[in-house]
C-alpha cells in the first residue's frame, strides 16, 4: 500500500480552493494541504515564519504517523533544504530521500552541497535535481516508486513542454 502525500506549503489559506483546483487539473494525487495563516501579526507575515511553519507542520506529521517512512520534495528557493536537513537529523531512519528541485542561482549550490555532507552521514540520498524526471529515476532505483511510474513522469513531462506559457 502507498503511503498518503502530504503538501507542506507557505501559501496562504486563501489560495486552497486554487491549489486544489490546479492539483485536479493537472492530476496530482489528492492528500492533506498543510498551509499557512497570514495576518497582521509578526508570526503571520511572509518572509517571517517559513522556517517555522515547515519545520513544525512536517514535524507534526511525523509524530502523528510514526510507523510511516517519508520522501521529502522541495526547491531550492527558500529554506527547504535546511529545513529537510534538520528533519533528517531528528528523524534519521525514516526519511528514505530527499528531492530538491534547483530552482535557485548557483550562489546556492554550495550550501545545499554542505547540507547534503551532513545528511549523506545517516545514509539518506539527498538529490538536486533539474526535473521530476531526475528525481523520479533514482526514486525507481531506490524502489520508492515502480519503474513504470518513471514512464508516466517523462510522459507528463513531455506534454508540459508541449503546453504553451501563458
């Protein structure tokens, strides 16, 4: 049996009904939507918080289903591969990898590089990757998805570079 996906996001509340209609539209598998409030308070005003949300809403997760292994997908754009590290170091046997997708200049690169020295000591892969496709072929080598899954993201791949940008 497949585990459940969680989605871990710094958005706000007020886009859930956008979100969920983009994951239908493009059939990304249902799952809870952990997302954020946002207000006039410190707490709830964006940059401040991301860190915090993510840490705790993942954190939470994990103590909520402690027999569950967990593949943690983020970006290079904000936190998440800081984030992800101090997770593993909490959780080390149950993160089975990490997929980081580069989103972010090359000034970065050497610090998600440091973070995954770190991570790399309880044996946990921790990949920046340029698509789904890189991510979803050492998922398939590590037996985290059916071979065939990979045959899908490709294909799916291939129709969004078909898609116009609008």
């Amino acid at each position: 049996q497949a585990n459940p996906i969680f989605y871990v996001s710094s958005s706000p509340w007020n886009l859930y009904d956008m979100l969920t209609d983009f994951f239908d539209i493009n059939d990304i598998p249902a799952g809870p939507l952990m997302l954020r409030d946002w207000g006039i308070k410190p707490s709830e005003l964006l940059p401040f918080g991301h860190k915090t949300h993510k840490l705790d809403s993942i954190t939470g997760i994990m103590d909520a289903y402690p027999d569950l292994p967990f593949v943690l997908i983020g970006d290079s754009g904000q936190e998440d591969p800081e984030i992800y590290t101090t997770l593993v170091s909490k959780y080390p046997s149950r993160i089975k990898a990490i997929y980081i997708r580069d989103v972010s200049d090359n000034a970065r690169d050497a610090e998600i590089a440091k973070l995954r020295e770190e991570v790399a000591k309880v044996n946990c892969p921790f990949l920046l990757v340029k698509d789904t496709l890189a991510a979803a072929n050492h998922a398939a080598k590590l037996g985290l998805i059916e071979p065939s899954d990979v045959d899908t993201v490709c294909q799916r791949q291939l129709e969004d570079l078909d898609k116009p940008i609008m």
